[in-house]
C-alpha cells in the first residue's frame, strides 16, 4: 500500500522518535477521581471502541510488546491507564467503549468517570479517538464525539488496521471520516492513518504527540 508523505518534517520525525525510544512506565489505574495524578506534565488520552486496536497502537508507539496490555476480551480495560514518559507526559488509556457484556450500570460508572476526567483534566492536551478503519465511524463513536465536544475537549481521528484494507477503501474511509469530522466543534480536522502491524503511520502519530509537549 502507498502511502502519502508525512506533513512534518524530517527533523521533527527524529526528535518525536528519540522522546518515544526514552523509559516509559505503568504509573498506576485510575478507579476514582482521587486517584488521579498532579496535573504538572502534559497529557495525551487514547480512546476507541473494544478491540480496535488502542493497547496495540500504544505497545507500537513506544516500541514496546507488553507496556499495555492486549486482550480478545472487549472491555478487559475498565479503569484509565497512565503511563509515564520520561517525566515529560503522561498518556493515559481510557477504557474501551461499545461492548455488550458488560453490565449497564458498570458501562454507566465508566462513562461517569471518564466525563468527569474529560472535563476536569486542564492539562489533557488532545485525546486521539480510535476508528477501526475497516468499519469507520460508528453510531457509538459518535456519541462519544458527541461527549467529547460537550466537555470542549480537542480530540482527533486516528484510523487503525489500514493494513485490513485495500488502498481504495482506505481513500472512501478518509474522505467519509474527513466528512463526519466538519460535524464536531472539538475535532481536530487533520486525520492519521495506521497500523501497529505494518508500522503504518506511527512516526507522524508520534510526531503529532511531540507537538503537544511544549
């Protein structure tokens, strides 16, 4: 699959890429709004329906195989993750969305807790919405950029799995999401294409969150 040049420069591929290769741990579950860190570092969250690839996007990021946790059990995540970089930002997995096991008033708690955090966050710099590129924009993804616009919180579209498909259907799934995006108050109107697998689209996800550190 071709794949269009990155918008960034080269320079700037290298410098994310050094910050990504530095030490990055677990820092602790989030359960309760008590438990959240200090907000003293820039923050990056990652959200997106159940196995859409969002523990696989971040394991890749990091060159990493295990920093988090993958599962063929939808909603296995069910608290926000924080990982720490190199003391200079901390990325944080939100649970996964639009699963059917789990009980409605869990589902109702995680939703609680994920809108307080959105709108109580100030140093919550974007949140990168996952879309599995083979399915685009669900009903479900929209009600949570629908949430995500009432909390004024930016987020942007990050496509995963383009390797699934075929380089015309990846340009028809741009073009739609391009077209939903206009829709929403607080969407970032630039689209990133990936994939964990093939290493697709990486360095510019990266370069985008080393933007956002300074």
């Amino acid at each position: 699959m071709d794949f269009a040049p990155s918008e960034f420069k080269p320079e700037q591929i290298e410098e994310a890429g050094r910050l990504f290769h530095k030490k990055c741990d677990f820092m602790l579950g989030v359960a309760k709004l008590e438990q959240l860190p200090d907000a003293d570092l820039p923050e990056v969250a990652f959200s997106g329906r159940s196995n859409v690839g969002k523990s696989s996007i971040i394991n890749a990021l990091f060159y990493q195989k295990k920093l988090a946790k993958t599962s063929n059990t939808p909603g296995r995540t069910q608290q926000l993750n924080y990982f720490k970089l190199d003391d200079r930002l901390y990325l944080v997995d939100l649970p996964g969305y639009g699963f059917a096991k789990a009980p409605e008033s869990m589902v109702k708690n995680w939703q609680r807790l994920i809108m307080a955090y959105l709108q109580g966050r100030v140093n919550l710099k974007r949140v990168f919405l996952l879309i599995d590129s083979r399915h685009g924009i669900k009903k479900v993804d929209s009600d949570i950029m629908e949430m995500l616009d009432k909390a004024a919180v930016t987020y942007q579209i990050v496509l995963t799995k383009i390797d699934k498909i075929s380089e015309k259907e990846l340009d028809s799934v741009l073009k739609k999401t391009a077209d939903d995006v206009k829709k929403h108050a607080a969407a970032y109107p630039k689209i990133l294409a990936t994939s964990s697998e093939k290493n697709l689209g990486l360095e510019d996800l990266r370069a985008e969150i080393n933007s956002l550190v300074f």
